[in-house]
C-alpha cells in the first residue's frame, strides 16, 4: 500500500512537471495557430496515441457510466482549456495562474457533496492561503502585478470549478475497475465531440503550411503525447490512487515549475519575491498534504 501511495505522488509529480513547462510549447505555436486549433490537434493526438498504446476497446458494465466519461470530457479537456485560453485574451496570465490555483479549494467542496468525504482539517486551509500567497509572489516578481479584470477573472474561476469537477468525476471512474489508459481515451473523445461546437465559432482553418516547420511539429508532439495523452493518464492514475483532493493540491506546482522553467530555459529573472514565493508555495503544497489525514474519500 505504501508502494502504491508513493507511485500516486510521483504520477502527481511528473504531471504536475510537465504541465508546467507547456507555456513554453504553447507560445511558440501561438505564432502560427490559434488556441481552439492547438487544442483540437493536440488532444487528437492524445486520442490516437492512446489507441495505439492499448488497442482494446473500453467495456462498461452499466451504459449510465457513460454519462460520467462525457461530464468528465466536456469538464476536463473543452470547458477547462477554452475558459483559460479566453480568460487570457481579457485578463494578465498572472491573473489566470493565480485564480486557478484556487482549483483544490473547489475540489474540497465537491469531495463532500458528491463523494461524501470529510471535511479536511485547518492544515489543509492555511496551506491553502500560504500557496496562494505564494503564487501571487511569484507573479509579481515577475512584473506581471494582479489587478481585478472581472470578465476574465471570472473566466478562470470557472476554469477553477471545471476542473475540480473533472477530479472529483475522475475519482468517480477510478471505482469502475477499468483501466486507466482506456478511461482517459474514452474521455478524451468525448472531449473532442464536444470541442466541435467551438470549432465552428471560432477562428479554425489548419492548412499543410503550418506543419513545415518542424519546430511545430515537434511541440505539437510534445503537446500531443506528453501534457495530453500520458500526463491525463498519470493525473487520472493518481486521481485513483491519492483522491481528487489531495491529488488536486499538486496545482499549486504549477506556478513553481513556470517560473523554473522559465530562467532555465528562457533565461528569465528569478528575483528575490519569487523566490520567497516558491517557498511559500510548496510550504503551502506540504502543510495541505498533510492536513489531508483526517479527510477519506
């Protein structure tokens, strides 16, 4: 048991890595493709490389389970990822990082409502205000102050909320018994039919041209098969393992490995309030982590 614990961290901790240092990949693709379309092929991508790696097709025991895969779908990949990439066009990124961050705050109040586990102890909350202290810390540092954008703003708290019901929907599918691969397949698919509607609202038109250049490409792929097919099926793994709560808390990561990723690989500045706010953030990862002990899922 304590083998499989440990495996639930790390999968938590690898995604959380990748998923921190996809902005770099993001923003070299924004050049030549729009947001609705880097979504669309890169969870395509995810899609057939699931396929590939498990072939069999997914069997439920009860039809109604399929309702809980297309919820998880429409939460996790389309309303999760249109919400940010909008709420970024009306609102600072700082802005986004750091309301998202409040995502394991909601995913508390849906573990009790839904998945009737305990309320979590005064560690867990003040863990909670320490990283958000943290991430705003580490967004002024770098010169991108938070300042109240209410259209934007309120896009990434519903970021916030669909996310934390895509966990607490994901903990859900755990109990099936199915394999994690195939539930993240099946979930990306549905993820993909409802991204249809958004396709053809909004700015879509992939032409061969912009795959000439392989630099696309490979940060399609690494988009693709990396922060899409296998960091959904580590998440979702330690979704399973951990609980959606304590899984959730690892959100608070992401501002982190930004910021690392950034003055490694962009050689950004990493001043002193950001490296006070990197601290605070993963004190405030720690003490939530622990404050978990009296709440069950």
């Amino acid at each position: 048991m304590g083998n499989r614990i440990a495996g639930g961290h790390g999968a938590a901790f690898i995604t959380i890595i990748i998923w921190g240092t996809t902005f770099i990949s993001t923003k070299v693709l924004l050049q030549i493709f729009t947001p609705v379309e880097i979504l669309f092929i890169r969870f395509l991508t995810g899609y057939l490389a699931l396929w590939c790696v498990c072939p069999r097709r997914l069997k439920l025991r009860d039809r109604r389970q399929e309702w809980y895969f297309a919820a998880a779908g429409l939460c996790g990949v389309t309303l999760y990822y249109l919400l940010e990439n909008i709420a970024l066009t009306y609102t600072l990124a700082s802005n986004v990082g750091v309301i998202i961050s409040a995502a394991p705050f909601f995913t508390v109040i849906f573990s009790c409502l839904f998945l009737h586990g305990k309320r979590p102890g005064k560690r867990f909350f003040l863990g909670f205000l320490m990283a958000l202290l943290g991430i705003l810390l580490i967004s002024s540092g770098s010169g991108e102050a938070f300042h109240l954008n209410p259209l934007g703003d309120l896009l990434a708290a519903g970021a916030a909320v669909v996310w934390a019901a895509y966990s607490t929907i994901t903990k859900k599918i755990s109990e099936f018994g199915c394999n994690t691969i195939q539930t993240t397949r099946r979930t990306f698919f549905y993820g993909l039919i409802f991204m249809i509607p958004a396709i053809m609202l909004m700015d879509f038109q992939i032409d061969l041209s912009q795959f000439i250049d392989l630099k696309n490409i490979l940060n399609l792929l690494f988009l693709g098969f990396g922060a899409s097919a296998f960091c959904f099926v580590t998440w979702n793994f330690a979704v399973k393992v951990l609980g959606s709560v304590r899984t959730s808390v690892y959100i608070y990561m992401v501002p982190v490995i930004t910021a690392a990723a950034s003055w490694l690989i962009l050689h950004e500045t990493l001043n002193g309030m950001m490296l006070l706010g990197i601290f605070l953030t993963l004190a405030g990862l720690t003490l939530s982590q622990n404050g978990q002990s009296d709440c069950s899922e």
